[in-house]
C-alpha cells in the first residue's frame, strides 16, 4: 500500500493540493495510492494518543500506517523546518512497526523560494532514525502559489519534469 502524507493540519492548504495534484498524477502513471490528510488527527492528539495511549480515532489512521510500505510526505515550510503537527503525527504512531524498513519519497514546499530544503533535511534525519529508507531524489518547490493554477495544477515546465521525474523513480522505488 502507498500513502501520500499531507503534513499539515492548516485547512485548505497548498500542501493538500499539491498531495491532491500527485495523487491524481500518480493514478495516471498507474500506482494507486490513499492520501492521509493531518487534518485528520483527532483534534486532541497530544492527550490521547501519545506515551502509549491509543484513541478510538487515531486507531483507524495507525492501521493505514501499518499497512502502507511506501510513504509520499509532502511537507511545507513552518518557521525554517517541518510542521510540528508533523513529528506530533510520528511520535504518536506505534514504534517500531509503523515505519521501520520502509520506503519514503520527501516534497517540500513553502510560499517562498528555496522549497523548504531546512524542513526536508530535518525530516530526512527522523526518517533515518525510524529506519525509513528515503528516495534519494527530494524535491523543493518554492514559491507554491505561483506554481500552481485555481484547479491545483503544477504549470512551471520545470517543476511538471522534476515531479514527473521524481514521481517515476518513486513508482521503482
């Protein structure tokens, strides 16, 4: 099973367009995924489902986890790095079974130029940590909002060949 992660819980985000936009790209390419949007976490995650506690809600979402073998995060930038709703998501899923030796393709991006390469790098030393074996091609979209169109499409020739790119090599991987 493969999942694209949304890495935020901010509602109507660019992150979850763009998790929307490979999905779809994907589909086409012929993989077949399921996207786990951060907003979906139970609102209280930090009380019921951390340092062993195990909710009703989050139980549903660990299955997923359990289940998938390769991972798409798509992780915007939150103040140079990744979103804390995002390390609160990992420390909450069950270690060591939800991500070790596992496959995972990283995308950032952010509202301004550089893509969040900080946050990509960052998450890259937690994945090594979960002994979640990451695609060596990541991908750092910057300047999203000029990226994309109303329907939340990517329209920069480069950034349409490097996804592409990435999205193929993700499919071997």
């Amino acid at each position: 099973m493969v999942t694209i992660i949304s890495s935020t819980n901010r509602p109507g985000s660019s992150t979850l367009k763009l998790a929307e936009y490979y999905k779809k790209q994907l589909a086409a390419k012929g993989m077949e995924t399921s996207l786990l949007s951060l907003t979906q976490l139970p609102p209280n995650i930090t009380e019921t489902d951390l340092y062993g506690k195990r909710s009703e809600a989050f139980t549903t979402i660990q299955n997923i986890i359990t289940a998938t073998d390769k991972f798409l995060f798509i992780i915007p930038e939150y103040n140079g790095s990744y979103p804390g709703i995002l390390k609160v998501f990992v420390d909450a899923c069950s270690f060591p079974e939800s991500f070790y030796d596992k496959k995972a393709a990283l995308v950032g991006l952010s509202s301004g130029k550089y893509g969040n390469i900080r946050g990509i790098d960052h998450f890259t030393g937690v994945c090594h940590y979960l002994n979640l074996h990451v695609m060596p091609l990541k991908l750092h979209i910057g300047s999203i909002r000029k990226e994309m169109d109303d329907e939340g499409n990517l329209t920069q020739e480069d950034t349409l060949r490097y996804t592409n790119e990435q999205m193929d090599k993700f499919i071997k991987f």
